[in-house]
C-alpha cells in the first residue's frame, strides 16, 4: 500500500503538473523568445497561418446557401392532440377556479352585509325590548284597569266545572267509500 503511495506521489510531481488536482498545464508560461520566434515579418505567428479559413470556393458557396434555405424552409410542425386538450383541459379548470373565486368572494360579501345588518338588529331588538316591557309593567295595567272601572272577580263569580269521564274521540265515516280511501285508511292505520 505504501509502495502504491509513493508511486502515485512521483508520477504527480513531473514537470508542469498541477499539485492537488489531476490536470496538467500543457504549456506553463511560453518564453519571449519563444513568441519572437513564431512571429513572421508580417508579425502574423504561424498559428495563424496555419489555421487562416481558405477561400470558398462556388461549389462550396453554392451548396452552402442550398444548406441555409432548405434550413429556412421547414414543413409545418403538427399540433398533438394530446397537448391541444391538455391545453383545454387547463384552460377550462382556470374558467372555473376563476369563476369559483368570483362566487366564493360574492358569498362572503353577503356574510359581511348580513352580520352588519345581524349587528344592526341587535340593536333594534333591546329598544323595542324595553319599550315592550315598559308596556306590560303591571303596576301602569293595574292602574289602567281601575282607570277603566275594571275589578278583581269575587268568589261569587267563579264557577268550576268537573265532567265525569274520560276523553273520547270518535271518526265518522262517509257511507261511500272507494277502494282508494281504504287503502289510505289502512296505510293512516
């Protein structure tokens, strides 16, 4: 294992390596010298010349602008019908979110109206309360009945009446009846 380490350590550690990482720089700094010397009287370097784009030729002019319209020219893309009803499909449920929002807005405007209008009933109710009570105070219906020339009933003037025997009902019923009534009459059973 150690024998390994050092191996790997030796490889790593050759000219124009990197310590800490796997790549290699290819050319570490070029010298002056060595830049003078690629330059040519034009003080173009060879690089350059080597890789200069040569003339086109007409052929190749040619066959490029064929490539660039057949490129431009382009058959029409079919729509799936798959993605045309995702697409509706999506545009029906935003229709009806919208129109759940506007009738779930227009339900609590009518909440906020009715606990105003619930407030306001309230209200309402404890006057007409008291003007209710003050109407029914028994000391004004006292004084308004002997006002009135009215008078508590003597012992005289009370009568109880006691019928001896139980509460009875009796059903009459007409001399002519139909099927239909009978049936009634026994689903009423």
């Amino acid at each position: 294992m150690a024998a390994n380490n050092r191996r790997t350590s030796r490889s790593y550690n050759t000219r124009g390596s990197v310590d800490g990482n796997l790549a290699r720089k290819l050319n570490p700094q070029p010298n002056t010298r060595e830049l003078e010397r690629q330059l040519d009287r034009s003080g173009r370097m060879d690089f350059d010349e080597l890789y200069e784009r040569r003339p086109e030729t007409a052929a190749e002019r040619n066959a490029r602008r064929r490539a660039q319209m057949k490129a431009s020219i382009r058959t029409a893309q079919k729509v799936s019908p798959m993605a045309l009803l995702g697409a509706v499909c999506v545009a029906f449920l935003m229709v009806v979110l919208l129109l759940c929002y506007v009738r779930l807005n227009t339900i609590s405007r009518s909440i906020v109206s009715m606990k105003a209008e619930i407030s306001q009933l309230e209200v309402e109710q404890v006057s007409l309360l008291t003007q209710y009570e003050q109407t029914f105070d028994l000391s004004a219906v006292k004084e308004a009945a002997e006002a009135a020339g009215m008078t508590q009933p003597s012992e005289s003037q009370v009568y109880y009446i006691s019928l001896p025997g139980e509460d009875q009902a009796r059903v009459y019923r007409s001399e002519r009846s139909s099927p239909l009534d009978s049936v009634l009459a026994a689903v009423g059973r």
